[in-house]
C-alpha cells in the first residue's frame, strides 16, 4: 500500500509509493558529459561575457592579474540575456484588476572554475568554498538596493535540468517579489512558530538525528538528508544544524563545512545515479528581513531521474516513487572520497 | 524591460519576457506521433486491461455487445499500475512531528477512442462530449465514496508530457485528500470574495471578454483564454461563463458546447505549436463540498514547450518568454475545422 506524507513545513501531500519502490537503475539515466567546443566562460575568453563584477585573482608573483583578463580562478559576471533589468524605478501598477510591475532585477553568472572540464562535485572544498563566498558577497551587496526583496540562488547543471552552457556555473537572480514557494515556505514556518514557539526546522533536523533513517551525511555544521515528504525521488537538503535565518550570516567556519558537505553529496549522487542532472537551490529568508527564529536556510538538491512533470505543475500533486528512506540509505552507503573536516579548535575553558 | 504579472487567483508572480518574445517557431518542436505496436488500450484487446468499470456500447441490430469484450466506443478501466490502493479504512496517523495516511484512493484510465491513431483533437464533438460524459459519471460515482476529498481529472498527451501508453486517454485519481495547489487556488478564492463579495474568475472572465486580447475562442457557454499571468508559454484556460463551482454539475447543453470548446483548443494547438505534447487538468471543488460562490471550475491545458524545468519546482519561479497576448493571437489566428455549435432552442414565454 503506498503512503501519503505531509511536508511539515508548506502542508503538501506526496504519495510515496512502497511497494514497487525504484531503485537508483530503474530510471531513465542520461548522465551528464561534458562535450566541449567554444565556451565563453572559459579562460582566455574574458572579453566574451559582460563585464565582470567580481573574481577571485589569486596574486602570482606578488601581482594580480587585470580585470576581465585571465588569471582568475571564479568570476562573476551578468547574465547576458538577462531575465530582469537592473535599471529603473519600480513601479508597480495596476491593470484592471490584474496586478503587474516592470521587470527590474539582476540576473549574475557565477562561473565556478576556469575549467571547462570540471565540475562543482570535483572541484576542491576549497574551491567550492570560494563559490558560497561569492553567493555572499554578491548577496551583500545586492541587499544594500532597497528595491530587493529576494535574492534567489541556484544551479542547473546538464542540459536536462535547463543548463544552457555546460560550463560549471550557478546563477543568481534578485527580485522584486517573492517567489510563491519561497512565500509558503515562510508563511508554514511562522504558522508552525506561533503554535510552537519552536522553529519547524530544527524540530525537524532534531527528529531526524534521533531516527537517522533519513540522514544521508553529517557533519560538524551541517545535516544532508532526504525530507520526510520529497516531491521527487533522491531530493535531498541541507541544513545547518544550528538555526540561523538567512545563507549569508553564516561564518567562516560555516562556508568550510558547507562546502565538505555540498561536496561530499554531489559527489555520492554522482555515484549512486551516474552523474544526473540536477538543479539545486538555496532557500534563504527575504534579504531585507531582519534575523527571525522562524525560518531557517538550507539548500535543496533535485536530480532529474524522471523524464516528465508537467502534470504535477498544474496540479502540486507529486507521486514519488523512491521513498526517501532507500534514497537516504543508497546516498549514505555510497563510497566516495572522504572529505575530512579540518579539526575543530576545542575552546578552552 | 520584461514584465512582473500576477496570479490574481493564487498571487504568483511571473516574468513575462516582452522584449524577446518566444513565436511558436522558437521552441523546440518533437510533435507527438504514433508509432503503433502492441496496446492494451486497443480493441480486441480488451483482457489485456483490468475489468472495464464503465464502458459506452452502441446498440447495433438492437443488441448491445458484453462487458470486456468489443462493441465499445469509450472504456473506463482502473489502472494496472495504481498510484493509490481502492481497499481499507483510511488511517491517519503521526510520524513523530510528521503525518502520514495510507494510501487509499482510486486511480482509473478513461480510454477515450477505439481507435489507437485517433487524438483527442480529432475525435468528433460527440466522441468529446462522451469522453466529458465519462468524467461525470464516474465523479458521480466515486463521490459518493467519503473517504475521497479531491477527484482529479487529467491528460498526459505524448511521451515528453508524461504519457506511457499513446492510446488516447485521460486518467482520474480519487484522493483522500486536497493537492496543494487546489488548495490554494480555493483559499485564493475564498479570499477574493471576502474581500470582493464577487468570484475572482467571473470578474476575470468579464475583464477579458472586454479587453479581447487574450481570448482565444468562445461559444455560447465556455471562453477560452490565456491567463494573464501564465507560468508557461501557450498556457491556456478554458471556463465556463456562468459561475458554477464543480465541473460534474455542468448540464448536457454546457458539455455539448465545452466539447467543441476543447476541440476547437486542442486542433488550434496542434496547428500553431505542431502536434505539441500537452497536459490538460481539470480544476473542480472538493467533491464533498456543497456549490459555493467563491470557486469556479475550469480546464488548465499546458503545452510542454519548453525542455525542463527543474528550477521552478524548487522556487515557484516562473520565466515565460511568450507574453499571453501574443500567444492568445497565434491560438486565436489560426484556421482550424469550425465546429459549430447547434441552434441554441430559444425559451418560449
């Protein structure tokens, strides 16, 4: 008999099918592969995106090389065909009884390694740390334009998950508005808070230590594991174990452990499921919204497994036919490269 | 600039990309073909399905042929592979902080044609209406079955849309419980007409057959539009113009006009977008629930035109590049087969 679950957090209702349960080979895999050819996030090929508003230009030689030239080793770049336009006042208008408002935003490329070959999974923690800086640093400074209100960041990777360049990279698009499942997000969290008083996350990140039927991976900050209701088969997200509102408060030693453990499940994914498609996203408090007890970021991580969906888009009816139990257990039985956690200063008293 | 719209129902917000619009010539088309080979759906196959629950068989010569045997026109089966089990008491129980229930619930196949190289598009009025009469029936049925809260109506056509067999059908699965985004789109509602003391999707209904811009097409008793605020390109609804909340109590004359309304649709997009794979929803109220004010039944059909959309399951974020006007004109400019609607009888007082 399947199971119907509830998403503690928005209310939703998956059926999680049990008894014909599919396992990571029984779907449809057309693993990414990198084809090559010209690629204008690639080195050398500076001059073929807009100009960049960040990079990280390690100094060689005690110089450091020219904006837009090579020499870096993560830029930052606009979008070239943007979704949104940065410029303008916002004006929100009114159209009979429709609402609408002009297109203002920004629409940035992070380009995640000069390397056309390489992957976020196989790049070095320490790499992947200085991605999840730049996240940060353009949040904080995009947060500073009063007319954000969410600052929205994500990675599609492999053309089936909607990549249109194979080069490893990861968008970010600040917005007026509020997506609407960011919105319910929010909205179950505080409902959830008002009856509580305790945040839905941690309760939920505590129940899961106690049962680690769930848990994919664990470290000192963070929790990997696989939600009690998933809409899609291998979804996955992270947490920090400590609650904390919004991505770009994290600390130092927060990125460093964020980065083991984006790693260490990318890497178990690509594994288990023959390196699929995936989108993954950071889900984050609204960035004009002071520090609040009741949401609490983490990251969600979709592989594409199943070739269709565009019933469940007009209905928010999912029919997931991996429990989250037997895709926790291949994900945490995977054996991959250890990525160590640099030992932890033990504070002296 | 690209534009932000609102969802006045659910309050989604959209881009709408204006400066670069998408022509139907700018997706990229695989048009649905049949290819043949074995199909349970077939006729003279008819063991090959579990036992047919309904099935419409002409008289000929006065007699009309067995169950499960030919001699049929329209067949509903259950379904081989069910997403949810028809036997048990439903059982709803807690998970530590989490709920769940047993799956318990109905999942049936409306085979809509005898003939495996028909569509729905090209079936007559009459078949269509039989295929709508169908639906009806079988809600009647299982409605009266309390454990069901929701029955959803839907079609997956072609593969990329979801569709595993190519025999025309639709399919119908009886929930104990509401899908989310029913459920919002009746709060929504609600909303609206607390605020409003009118429906949101009548006054809606009234603003678009003044503008006229984004109408499509329209008969005595249906109009149909591209939503204001649509999520994908080609997106289009089609509603009845007299409020009425449930889609099974529609009357013999409205079924007659919303057949030609969803063929006159379907032949309309298979001539602008090339046989496009598709999915159709039927959005009702809650089967338990008396007529209300304040929802107002209506078919969603959705065109997968674009490849993927990962992305916009983790957020909610929606970036059409079609604005609706421009895809209401191509549905609404091209030639298609009329169907005529018949003599409206005219009241003698």
């Amino acid at each position: 008999m399947p199971e119907l679950r509830k998403d503690p957090i928005v209310g939703r209702w998956v059926i999680i099918s049990t008894d014909r349960a599919k396992r990571p080979t029984d779907f449809f895999r057309e693993g990414v592969k990198i084809k090559g050819g010209f690629c204008p996030f690639c080195y050398g090929n500076e001059n073929k995106t807009p100009k960049e508003i960040l990079a990280y230009r390690p100094t060689q030689n005690g110089a450091t090389s020219q904006r837009d030239t090579p020499g870096w080793t993560m830029r930052v770049v606009p979008n070239k065909f943007p979704a949104l336009g940065i410029e303008g006042t916002l004006n929100r208008q009114a159209e009979g009884m429709f609402d609408k408002m002009n297109g203002i935003g920004a629409h940035e490329v992070i380009i995640e390694t000069s390397d056309h070959n390489a992957t976020l999974a196989n790049l070095t923690p320490k790499k992947i740390e200085d991605v999840l800086w730049a996240f940060r640093d353009r949040i904080l400074d995009l947060k500073k334009d009063r007319r954000f209100k969410y600052i929205l960041i994500f990675k599609n990777h492999g053309e089936a998950a909607g990549a249109s360049l194979e080069h490893a990279h990861s968008q970010l698009i600040a917005l007026p508005i509020l997506p609407i499942y960011v919105a319910e997000e929010l909205e179950g969290a505080k409902n959830y808070y008002i009856f509580k008083e305790r945040c839905v996350f941690c309760d939920l990140i505590q129940q899961e230590m106690d049962d680690t039927s769930r848990v994919v991976a664990e470290n000192e900050h963070f929790i990997t594991l696989a939600p009690y209701a998933p809409r899609f088969p291998f979804e996955t997200w992270i947490l920090p174990k400590q609650h904390e509102s919004a991505f770009e408060n994290s600390s130092s030693r927060m990125f460093e452990d964020l980065a083991k453990a984006l790693k260490t499940l990318l890497m178990k994914a690509d594994r288990v499921l023959d390196n699929p498609p995936y989108n993954l996203v950071i889900h984050s408090s609204p960035v004009q919204d002071p520090t609040n007890d009741h949401y609490h970021w983490h990251i969600e991580f979709m592989p594409k497994l199943t070739k269709t969906a565009g019933f469940e888009w007009g209905t928010g009816f999912y029919i997931n036919p991996t429990p989250p139990e037997e895709a926790a257990r291949f994900l945490r039985e995977a054996e991959v490269e250890q990525v160590t956690t640099a030992p932890v200063a033990v504070a002296v008293s």
